[in-house]
C-alpha cells in the first residue's frame, strides 16, 4: 500500500474531517482514506428498471407473491351524535 502525504492543509479542514470521523467512528486517517477512494471511484448508480419490467418479472411463473391475510371488510360508519 502507498503512503501520502498532504501538506498545507488548511486547519478548519482537518478539524471538520476529524468531526466526522469521530461521528463515523473512524480514526482521521481512515475517514481521508474513504473520503479519497470515494473520490476517485465513485460509486456507479444502479440501473432503476422500468414499472413495466417491474411487472413484467412480477408475472414470470414461479415467483410467489405475500399472502395478504383474509379479513371482513369494515365500512364507515356515519353517526349523527
């Protein structure tokens, strides 16, 4: 593993990132650590499928859906008191 080191840090940065690894419960080390791999590789979204492929797996033989439990339907009542 390589070693690095930044000089000329501007103090409120140090103490901000020492806050938030201390929230994280992280030493300041690993919280730079993290903070600079998520910067060089970023996290790639995930592909959000369609409402129609959605459905279209939701059809696909063999999937079970939840049971919902049978219960008598309750109507509203309206009293005038």
């Amino acid at each position: 593993m390589a070693s690095l080191t930044i000089r000329k840090l501007p103090d409120d940065v140090k103490h901000e990132l020492r806050q938030v690894a201390a929230r994280n419960g992280r030493s300041l080390e690993e919280e730079a650590r993290r903070a600079l791999i998520a910067l060089v590789r970023p996290e790639q979204p995930t592909k959000r499928k369609s409402i129609g492929q959605m459905i279209f797996e939701l059809s696909r033989p063999g999937f079970d859906t939840p049971e919902v439990p049978d219960s008598p339907a309750s109507f509203a009542t309206f009293d005038d008191e």
